[in-house]
C-alpha cells in the first residue's frame, strides 16, 4: 500500500492508458483528471504529477499544491507561435516531462489538432509518399497524417507515463454537404478527433446529474475494458463499467474494478434506468440524432400505450394519412410528423405512407 506522504513510493494507477473525458460546462472534467486513484483509492502524489494547462482555471486549482515544475501555463507559453509552433512546442513538450512521473494531465487538448494538421502540411512528403490530385481528396489525407501524429504523439506520453488524461469541452456538430457543412442546431460532440476516440483506454462524457448531485453523470462513449482469467481458467475481456454510470467520480469506478458489471450475479444492473441510457444520452453517445429528431423520439416515449389500444376505423386512419401528407407538405419529416399529438403512427409507418404517395 502507497504511502502518499513518502517520496520514495511509486504510485501505479488504476489502470494505464489513455483516458478521455469530456462533457459541458461545470461538470467536473478537471477534477476528475487530477484525481485519478490506484488500487487502493489513492490518488497520485503532487511530485508524480505532470499538469498542462490551456483551461486557465486550471492553475488556480493546482497552484497551492503542485510543485512549480510540475506545472506548464500552455496558455502562456504558446499564444504567439502559431500552428507550426505548436507542433514543435508539443514536441519538445516529452523531454520535459521529469522520468518519474506517473499521471500526466493535458487540460484541455483540442487545441493539438490544428498543430498536427499544419506539421503535415509543412512537410508533406515526409508523412506520405504520394498525394491525390484532387484537392478535396489530398484534403482528407493531410488529416488522416495529421490523426496519426496525433497517435505518435499519444504513445510517445504514454511511454514516459503510464496514465494520461486528456479533457476536452463540447463542440458544434457539422453535417458535411455538398457545399461544405451546416451546424446541426442542439448537437454537440467532444472536441476530440479519431485518434483519441480509437487509442483511448476509457472515453467518458459528462452530464449534469438530473439529482443535483455534485457528481456529474458519466456516459461511456468506450467502456472501462480488462483483459482477465475467467472461471474456466481462460482469458477474456470483460467491461468494467455499465454505458452509464449515474454516479461517475473515482470511488464507483473503483468499485466497478473489484467488482465488474460482467461478473455480477443481479445481470439486471444496466437495465434499471438510473443505468440506462434516456434519448438524450444515447444521442450523446452515440452522435446519431440531431435534436429534432430527440424531440420526436422524447414525445413518442411519452405517448407510448400502457393498456390495450384503441383499433382505428378506416375513416380515422384516412383522416391521419391526410394530416401526415398535409405535414409532409409543409416540410416536416417522418420524426417531426411522429411527435404531432394525435397521429399516434410509428416512423416507420409515416415512411411507408410516404413510400405509398409516391407510387412506390
């Protein structure tokens, strides 16, 4: 057991890797990082800690009891070197991470993606061979080279340190079109790119409690995996954690590591619904309905029959098709359409009235 007062002790963390956090405003994404645990619940010593700051807040969190060279005002230290700059600020950023460090913490990091992207750019050549002609497909390549320095990046932290978090705030999602891409209004994603989502270990976004506690509630966008001998003597990957956690803070993760939701015997733990998922959460986590459509899903939720259901007449079902064609007109969708009180249709079934208007 680490003793935290004692210099000499190594803390070890929980589990090694990347871990991803990113959620809204005031969700407590930076106290989290800075409280990382290991087996025992104890969270990492001041002197084996490595804290870059581009949040600002951040420092007034950290300045009473992190060593000053334990500490980069990233802030400070790059507003006047550009994208280039960046890169090779990054860059020189491993060498001063001191050899004994356990938990880095880059709060927060989105900012990195433009440097990747303009180190390629400067010299092409050097991360690929041959380019594309066209353009917008030389466009793309550029950043799949700029995802994979980004990776580079990753694992070159994470072979001076075994824990790195990594924090990020919350973005417009852009639909890509034809003539470029709109904002999907209500839509937000992490700021972070596909590098960190595939190499991370854990990924987690943060939501405010519905209960008003001061623990945010944590959606697993990558579930807490480990590699274990099962009862058979065989190993397997289990998953820690359930999708979501109602409680996220270190003391119920910790609790998930003794205890993995794969192994409990009551199977019925994520399907209780302070464990699973509303509408809201599962579009959050799996960044798939704009918010229209989370607004018509909610009303058909709310809609749905609790006893037996009233059979339609012929005259009625007549008289729904012509107030769904009517709303098809005034360019609603099969969602919007869905959540009109008194149409009581499926989307499914909207599309198929839809299918039928057009002689399909």
């Amino acid at each position: 057991m680490i003793d935290p007062l004692d210099p000499m002790e190594v803390w070890n963390p929980l589990f090694s890797g990347v871990i991803a956090v990113s959620g809204t405003l005031d969700t407590g994404k930076t106290s989290f990082a800075l409280n990382v645990v290991d087996k025992d619940g104890h969270t990492c010593p001041p002197d084996q800690m490595f804290v870059v700051d581009d949040d600002v807040k951040t420092k007034s969190m950290v300045e009473s009891w992190l060593p000053p060279e334990r500490y980069v005002d990233m802030i400070h230290e790059t507003h006047k070197i550009g994208e280039l700059g960046l890169w090779k600020w990054a860059d020189a950023l491993v060498n001063r991470i001191p050899d004994n460090t356990r938990l880095l913490i880059f709060d927060t990091w989105p900012r990195m993606n433009i440097a990747f992207h303009a180190a390629v750019v400067s010299e092409q050549t050097a991360y690929r061979q041959e380019y594309a002609m066209m353009a917008i497909m030389k466009s793309g390549q550029l950043w799949q080279e700029a995802d994979r320095l980004e990776a580079v990046l990753l694992d070159r932290f994470l072979a001076k340190v075994p824990c790195v978090v990594l924090t990020s705030h919350m973005q417009d999602y852009r639909m890509k079109t034809q003539g470029g891409s709109v904002v999907v209004p209500g839509k937000l994603v992490p700021a972070f790119r596909k590098s960190v989502m595939q190499k991370s270990r854990m990924r987690v976004q943060f939501v405010h409690s519905p209960t008003g506690s001061k623990y945010p509630v944590g959606l697993m966008q990558k579930r807490l995996s480990d590699v274990r001998v099962n009862a058979v003597g065989r190993r397997e990957t289990m998953e820690i954690t359930p999708r979501r956690m109602p409680i996220c803070n270190w003391d119920e993760i910790l609790a998930f590591w003794k205890n993995p939701v794969e192994l409990r015997a009551d199977i019925s733990l994520e399907t209780t619904p302070e464990y699973f998922p509303n509408v809201d959460e599962s579009h959050m986590m799996n960044g798939t309905l704009p918010y229209d459509q989370i607004m018509a899903w909610q009303a058909m939720a709310e809609q749905l029959p609790t006893g037996e259901e009233d059979t339609p007449t012929s005259g009625d079902k007549a008289s729904v098709k012509d107030r769904v064609l009517a709303l098809r007109a005034d360019n609603k969708n099969a969602f919007q359409i869905a959540a009109v009180e008194g149409i009581g249709l499926s989307v499914p079934e909207i599309q198929a009235i839809f299918k039928e208007d057009d002689g399909g």
